[in-house]
C-alpha cells in the first residue's frame, strides 16, 4: 500500500541510482536521521548513552570496516581488535604530543596510521587464502597488544600502562575527558557514523566494490575478468582498517576514556565484531547496524531481565549470556546464514505485495 | 661446555614438551577437520569443559548446581561422594560423546554443504555456547584437577644431567607422562584409522565425502565417530593441561595457540600436526630465551602466530599440508 515502486518515476540516472530507489525508504532514512539528530540529543542522558547509543555508534563503524574486508571482499580477519589498538594509540600520542590538534584531525589520523598497519598485515592475504589467512591474522591481533603493553614509549612511560586520554574540545565544547557531556560525545560519534556509513555505502557499489565482491566470490575468476588482486584486497585491507582505526580510537577517547590495551583490545573485541557482521548480515551496511545494535543491546537487555528483573546474581546472569549469544550465532547460521539484513530484505519484498500477494 | 648452551638445552627439551601439548589440541582439530572439513575453533572450549566435567565428576559436584539454587532457592552443591579417577574419566568420555551427538544432531547435519567459512563461524558459536554451557554447569572458579599422575621435577634426569653437565635439567614428570600418553594417543588414533572398518569409513570420508557416500558410508555416524574422538582427544589435553595449571577460562585459549601449529604442519596431517606442535612448541621457548629479554619478554605471545605467518608466506599448504590446487 505505502512500499511502492509504482507512481515513484525515475526522470533522470542519478535518481534511478540512487541507495534509496524507494521513496517510503528514502522517507524512512530521513525520519532515522531527523530522530538522531534532531531528537536524541535533547533527551539523551547518561545512562542511555554510555551504555547503549556510544558504543553501539562506535561498534557500528568497527563492523562497518570488518563488514568492507569480510563482507565484501571475502577475508577473514581475526585481527580488529589489534587494529582498534593501533587506532586507540595514534591518538593517545597524538592527543599527549599535539594538545593544539582538534579531535576530528586526531580521529582521522589514526584512521590512517592504522590504514598503513593493516595493508602491512594485508600484504600475505596475497599468497594465504581462506582459513589459514585467518590464522595469520591473528598473529596481528597478539602481536600489536603485545607491542602496546611492552613498549612504555606508546603509553609514555606511565606506571600503570594505562592510556588516559586528556580533555580536548571540539568548536569550544568537551569531546574527551571526564567533563565531556554526553550529548557531545553522542554528536560527535554520529558524526563520523554518518559519514563513514555514507562513504562506505558508496564505496562498496561503485568500481572498487564491484572488485571485491568479485574478489570475495571467486578470486581466481576475478583475476581472469582483469581484477587486480593485489589492489582490490589491499584496498580493502586499507579502508577496512581505516574504519576499524577509527572506530577503535573513538573507543579509547570518546567512550572509554581510560584503557588497558589487552582488556580492552583483546581477541575477545575480534570475536564480537566478528559476530556483529554474522549476526548483522555479510556484505551489508544496514547489516553491520543492526548487528552492532544486536550485539550492544543484547547483553544490556538480558542483564535487565536476569539480574534486575528476576533477581539473579551477575556471575550467572553472565554465563547465560555466553550461551545464549551462542546459541544465537548457531540459530542464525543455520537459519538465515545472511544475517539480519537479509530478513530485512525479506520482510521489504513482503511488504511490496502487501496486503495482495497474489 | 658453556652455560648458555646447557641452558639453550633444557629450554630446548621444555618446549619439545609444550609442544607435545599443543600438539595434542591440534589433533582433535585435524581430526575433525579431515573428516567433515569443519574447523573447529571449539575444540580449546571442548578441552576446558572435558576437564571441567571430568573435575566435577570426581568432586561429585551436583550439575548446574549454580542455577538450580538460584531459581528453586535451594542450596546443594555436592551430591556428597568421590568417584575413582578413573570411572570419571570413563563418564567424562560418555559425556563427550553425547556432546559429539548433539553438535551433530542440532548443529552441523542443519550446516551440511554450507561454506567452510560459516561452518568455522558456527564453530565460534560453539566455543561461546559450549563455554556458557561449561560455566553453568560447574561454576568459573579455578579447579585443581588431579587423575593421579605424578607431578614435580624428575629426580632421575635431573642427576643424569648433572652428573654429565654440572647443571641438573629441570624437567617436568608431568611433562613427561604427557608425552608418553601423546604418543600412545597418536600411535592408537593412526592405528584405529588404518586397521579398523570405522577407521577405513574414516578415511573415505576424509577423501571424497560423495564417493564414500555412495559406496554405503554414512556421513552422519562418521561425523559422530569423528567428533567423539575430537572430544575424547579434548579430554586428554585437558586433564594434561588442567593437572598443569587447573581447570580454568584460559585452557580455552590454548586452541588459538593451536592454530598457528596447525597452519605449520597442514590442517589435514596428523604427523603435521605433531611436528608443527614441537617446532612452535620449541621455537617459541628459544625465542623467548634468547631474544625475549632484549625485547620485554612475553613474547611467546604472539611469537608462533608470527613464525607461522611468515611460514605460510612461503609454503601456503604448511608442511605436510596436500598442495592446494585452485580450479575455475
């Protein structure tokens, strides 16, 4: 009745090109994005903020970044936990070294020193495929917190081997630091949410996308079609590792504030980005949303349920939350290997026959 | 002979037996690996609740004990009796086999023909779920876990070694046993594969599922057999690695150590994985030993998933890996 194509009329390409075609989504994404940034920050409050809409915009870009290299161009990467580190400490030492730098500049920074680390650990993708690749990844998961925790000259030289990030403002306001507001910290990060959701969407369907899927679906066949493997999965590792950078910077200054590289950027931060993109649906932006929000609300939400609502101790409340987001990814893989996006998709073919599907 | 070297040596033979260990967690994943192509990241979590269960059985602790109390306000913990060491580890083998049933059952016959890609990554789910389940059951605290196998340093080579060197080799007895039993485990395991008709259906399965399908092999019981072995293979790793360092969270971890062991020696060889576990078992001994101090030490970290890594640079297959051949 209202998800229609019918009487929406396409008079030039850019509009029959465009991510929305639909007018009833095109509505839908305006009405998301009024309500981000129209709505949220007048009523958001502390809680809501530190537990859910922070770490869900920042996991968002994470699984956005892993959803390019995984989703997209096929390679498996066990590694983003390591690469968030890599993000978190550029901009801790660039926060210390250049006070006078504005967060935007930091943040992208770090985007790209973590860019160069990931196309540096890309670069065996070229001759590993597949699991083994997997593996090696890994290998940079250990080794950069291991290089973070040894090397006093990345947390310069505090005691504790904490990185603390330092206030800095943004157009006169607090982002970082135990002064920063929560509606500031919210804007900030929906900021670069936006845009990197934007850049990513049309990155993925323009040239360089279309060579990693084709990448992703069959390497060899790829090179045959005149594909350039070495480009197309180094570019992948490069924007990939962008946004995990990012992503794992704005973890560290933003969200977090104070850090220990191996509780917070440990191979257990690899497995849930992993998990977000399964959940959320490989090769999919909306997908990499909705497994974030996935991901963020799940343990907030059984928390409530178990500890708060029927009186169970944390211990246990936490074990069941083991069992039951693995419970989950199983159920997924077996019945929607496409994750969420793929529902999604589903229930918008349904919903363009309803209510006569015949 | 000079100091460094003596000491280089008993580095030497210490990690020979960390590598027999991690040797032993790389055959339950080649196990399932040749045989249904799943690779199984669960089978460092398989470990811990093998020996979680085997600790729980001995102790008599009541399952799930935890929740039962909280939900029924009850407050049990003991069933109050000791079962021998070695009825629990018979138990503790019936409770892996049944785990092998359900894996099958409600997981991966439901994942048959899907990409390898998704079948590891139900695996993951497996290792989070299977961990959850293990935490449930028996509680999260560290257990000593203890099937009577002598502990402490060998007496024996270590006057040997004195008497020869001046300097006694500290070798582990537990270490020592654990490699005896790994060789057993592997002798038994190739054995069972070459000699028996299950072993036989094994091997088929491993080489061409269709082909063994249609001379009359069931896929599903192989898979079972299979994944019983991988569990029976976790039991004995655990109770190595538990009568070590207890039963806790971080026996889950040594399947990661596992992989880079893996992509040395091949994830479809047994003898690779053998070997690969005593080059990286040795490797990352030396390493720390002669480099580690110059570099802050720890390194043993990180140091095999690099040594495998610039490995695969040059041999993509591993050592003993079949050469991977691609086809359009």
């Amino acid at each position: 009745m209202f998800y229609r194509e019918a009487g929406d009329f396409k008079t030039t390409y850019a509009k029959d090109n465009q991510t929305f075609p639909i007018a009833f989504d095109r509505y839908r994404y305006y009405f998301v994005l009024f309500m981000a940034i129209g709505i949220v920050p007048f009523v958001i409050n502390d809680y809501w903020a530190n537990a859910i809409l922070l770490p869900f915009l920042i996991y968002a870009i994470a699984a956005i970044g892993l959803n390019i290299l995984t989703g997209y161009c096929g390679q498996v990467s066990l590694g983003t936990g390591g690469f968030m580190a890599v993000g978190a400490y550029t901009s801790y030492k660039l926060m210390t070294a250049f006070p006078g730098l504005d967060m935007v500049t930091i943040t992208l920074l770090s985007g790209f020193m973590t860019a160069i680390v990931g196309v540096m650990f890309g670069l065996p993708s070229l001759r590993i495929k597949g699991f083994y690749l997997a593996v090696a990844t890994l290998a940079a998961q250990f080794f950069l917190v291991w290089l973070f925790n040894k090397v006093p000259w990345f947390y310069n030289y505090s005691a504790s081997g904490q990185i603390n990030a330092p206030e800095r403002t943004m157009f006169g306001m607090a982002v970082t630091g135990p002064n920063a507001e929560s509606w500031v910290k919210y804007l900030f990060c929906l900021a670069f949410v936006f845009v990197l959701a934007w850049i990513a969407r049309n990155l993925t369907r323009g040239s360089i996308g279309r060579q990693w899927m084709a990448i992703r679906d069959m390497d060899i066949a790829a090179e045959i079609i005149g594909v350039n493997p070495l480009k197309a999965k180094l570019t992948a590792f490069a924007v990939s590792s962008f946004y995990v950078g990012i992503s794992g910077a704005l973890l560290f200054t933003v969200y977090l504030g104070a850090v220990e590289v191996g509780e917070a950027y440990g191979i257990t931060k690899s497995f849930l980005v992993l998990f977000m993109i399964i959940i959320g649906g490989l090769g999919s932006i909306f997908g990499a949303f909705a497994g974030a929000a996935f991901m963020v609300l799940l343990p907030v939400l059984l928390r409530n349920i178990l500890t708060d609502g029927m009186g169970w101790d944390t211990a246990l409340a936490t074990h069941f939350e083991f069992v039951i987001v693995g419970a989950m990814i199983m159920i997924f893989l077996i019945v929607e290997p496409h994750g969420l996006a793929r529902l999604w998709a589903l229930a918008k073919e349904k919903l363009r026959l309803w209510p006569f599907p015949h | 002979m000079p100091e460094q070297l003596v000491f280089a040596m008993e580095v030497t033979l210490n990690g020979l037996m960390t590598g027999v260990m991690y040797s032993l967690v790389a055959l339950g994943f080649v196990l399932i690996f040749k045989a249904s192509g799943i690779f199984n990241y669960a089978q460092g979590v398989m470990a811990l609740f093998a020996a979680m269960t085997l600790v729980g059985i001995q102790d008599g602790r009541v399952p799930f004990a935890h929740i039962i109390n909280e939900v029924l306000g009850t407050d049990i913990h003991y069933f109050g009796w000791e079962v021998p060491a070695l009825l629990a580890i018979l138990l503790t083998v019936l409770v892996m086999i049944g785990f092998a049933l359900f894996v099958q059952k409600f997981i991966f016959r439901h994942l048959v023909g899907q990409e390898p890609i998704i079948l590891f990554m139900a695996t993951i789910g497996l290792a989070y779920f299977l961990e959850g389940v293990s935490d449930l059951m028996w509680g999260s605290e560290i257990r000593n876990l203890d099937v009577g196998l002598p502990q402490g340093i060998n007496d024996t080579i270590d006057q040997v070694t004195f008497e020869i060197f001046g300097y006694g080799f500290f070798i582990d007895n537990l270490d020592l046993w654990a490699t005896g039993i790994a060789a057993v485990l592997v002798a038994g395991l190739i054995a069972y594969a070459q000699y028996t008709k299950n072993g036989r259906a094994m091997r088929a399965v491993a080489d061409d599922h269709q082909a063994a399908l249609s001379v009359g092999i069931s896929l599903n019981y192989v898979w079972i057999l299979v994944w019983s072995l991988a569990g029976i293979v976790a039991l004995v790793a655990g109770i190595m690695w538990g009568s070590k360092s207890g039963v806790q969270f971080s026996l889950s971890l040594i399947a990661l150590k596992a992989l880079p062991v893996l992509m040395l020696g091949g994830f479809t060889s047994i003898p690779g994985a053998i070997v690969g576990g005593l080059i990286i078992g040795v490797g990352e001994a030396l390493f720390e030993f002669s480099i580690g101090p110059l570099i802050g030490g720890a390194t043993e970290n990180w140091f095999a998933y690099v040594l495998a890594l610039v490995f695969l640079v040059f041999r993509p297959q591993g050592l003993f890996g079949e050469k991977i051949i691609e086809r359009v």
